[in-house]
C-alpha cells in the first residue's frame, strides 16, 4: 500500500530550507506510515529585495513572503507551509490558520562581528528592523544604524566585505545554519525585546483538516507564549509602521509577557510587563499592549 505523502511548502533560502526540513523529519520519525515531500518555492519578497533595501520599514512586506505558499496550500498543491513565526503578518487569513507551533529556538537576537574582529569599529551596524533599532540606539549611543536586507549567508557576506562593522540577527536562525561561531555576543531578553514570535516555527495549513501528525513538532508553551506575543503586536497595529517588540515566558500555568512600543520615530520608547493565568494570555498581552499605548509603563 502506497504511503500518504505530506507536501511541505518552504521559501527556497537556506534558513527557511533547513527549518522546513527540521519538521518534516520530526514527522517522518513520528509517523513513518507518511511520506514527506519538500516543495520549495521562491516568493515576490525573494525576487523583489531591492526595492526593500531602499525603503523603510512603513510598509507590510512579511506577507510578500508567505504569498505563493499561501497561494500552493489554497490549490493543494501542498499541505504545509513552514514559516519563521516572526515573519508572518499579525492578521491570519482564517481560511489558513497556523496549526502547529514548535518548540522555542534561542528567542535571542545577537551581535555578529566581521571575521578577525574582536569589537565594534567606525562603521555602521546593520539591522532590518526597527524593533532593533531604536534598542540599539540606546545600547550604543552614537553609533550609525542602518538597514540590511537579504537573507543571511547574503548579509554576513556584506559584513565580512565591509559594508557594516556589525549586524544584528536573530540567534535562532544562524544556530539552526550551523552558524553560531559567528556570534559574538548574545542580547539578552530584557536588553532587547525580540520579535513577536521569534525562534519559534509556524507551520500554516488549510482550515478543517486534520493536522494531528503535527503532534510531532507542537509545543504547548511555545504556543501559549507565540499567541500572547502575537496578540500583543496585533493590538498596537502589527508592528508595521512603528517598533514593537514582545516576549512571553511560562512558569508553570503562570504567563509573563515584556512588550516594547516606540513611536515611529524612536524616540518615545515605552516598556512593560504583565503576568498572569496562562489561560488568559491572550487578554494579559491585549491589555499591556494597551496600557503601553496609553503611555502607562509597568
């Protein structure tokens, strides 16, 4: 008898490769009655880098990110689509909700430095969010911040060029490339607020069927932690327009949400915490949002 084959949709960069591939073989152990099938695909954020490079972070681009893969999961043409949690947009569309959240990677962001370099030199420090931005202009006052885009092996390459005197990545994506040694100091938590979501994958699937072979992968703590996030950033806006940044730990049934809220400039940075019943994370995270908003720091 023929096995069911799982068609797992990815974005064609290397990261977004190794993480499909990291669930699908979580799968494939737990459920060896399943084939597991790679699509990868190239999305209009991946054709179209240039024009991000050269513009600001006022626009929505996670959704040109996810666009084909959502498109491929409507016409069947897979089953799965595997994403980086912080990339995809706030707003789910309902008819493909996210159905599986792993287990949390290193939710750090980190500092890498051109290879020989043991510190900071005159130059600037790349970054592509504004999220690290305006806490990076606290944490090295002085210093130029400008943007990067592409993927990583792309932004590494236009460090070690000398094009920046350091980037800001996600640790979580160069621990699953294998990069790590690159890292030349981690930002801890309460230093720098991550990204909605970060370390966490997401995998996106159509509305009504049956994703128990996702047992595999799924984490219920990430998952209580992603949605407060999430829902935390989707109370001020998305993140689209102005910083947002927020990170959930869970201790037992008891959730602890830290949210960051700038304005568009930078210049009004506000932080907070609020904790509470894990079964109420959603509305913890919705009320600090608004507090924050509100310009109530906690």
């Amino acid at each position: 008898m023929d096995k069911k084959i799982i068609r797992f949709g990815s974005r064609k960069s290397a990261l977004a490769l190794v993480q499909t591939k990291l669930v699908m073989e979580a799968v494939a152990r737990a459920h060896p009655e399943l084939a597991v099938e790679l699509v990868a695909m190239e999305t209009t954020g991946d054709r179209n880098m240039k024009p991000f490079s050269e513009a600001s972070d006022k626009f929505g681009i996670k959704g040109l990110f996810t666009q084909e893969l959502e498109e491929a999961l409507l016409s069947g043409a897979i089953d799965v689509a595997v994403h980086s949690l912080k990339d995809m947009p706030m707003n789910a569309n309902p008819t493909l909700p996210l159905v599986a959240y792993s287990r949390r990677e290193d939710p750090r962001d980190a500092l890498v430095l051109p290879q020989g370099r043991t510190g900071i030199e005159t130059g600037a420090i790349g970054c592509s969010s504004a999220r690290r931005r305006v806490q990076l202009a606290a944490l090295y006052p002085g210093v130029e911040i400008k943007p990067v885009r592409g993927n990583v092996n792309t932004r590494l390459r236009k460090l070690d060029e000398g094009e920046f005197s350091a980037l800001v990545l996600a640790a979580a994506g160069l621990k699953r490339l294998g990069l790590d040694g690159r890292i030349s100091r981690y930002f801890e938590t309460d230093e720098m607020i991550p990204a909605p979501g970060q370390g966490v994958l997401a995998c996106q699937g159509r509305a009504g069927e049956d994703y128990r072979y996702l047992d595999a992968i799924r984490d219920r703590g990430a998952a209580a932690c992603a949605e407060a996030e999430r829902a935390f950033s989707a109370e001020l806006g998305g993140g689209c327009t102005a910083p947002v940044g927020a990170f959930a730990t869970l201790a037992g049934e008891t959730i602890k949400i830290t949210g960051l809220y700038a304005d568009e400039s930078g210049c009004d940075i506000r932080r907070g915490s609020a904790e509470g019943p894990a079964s109420e994370n959603i509305k913890i995270a919705v009320k600090l949002a608004q507090e924050l908003s509100r310009g109530e720091e906690l």
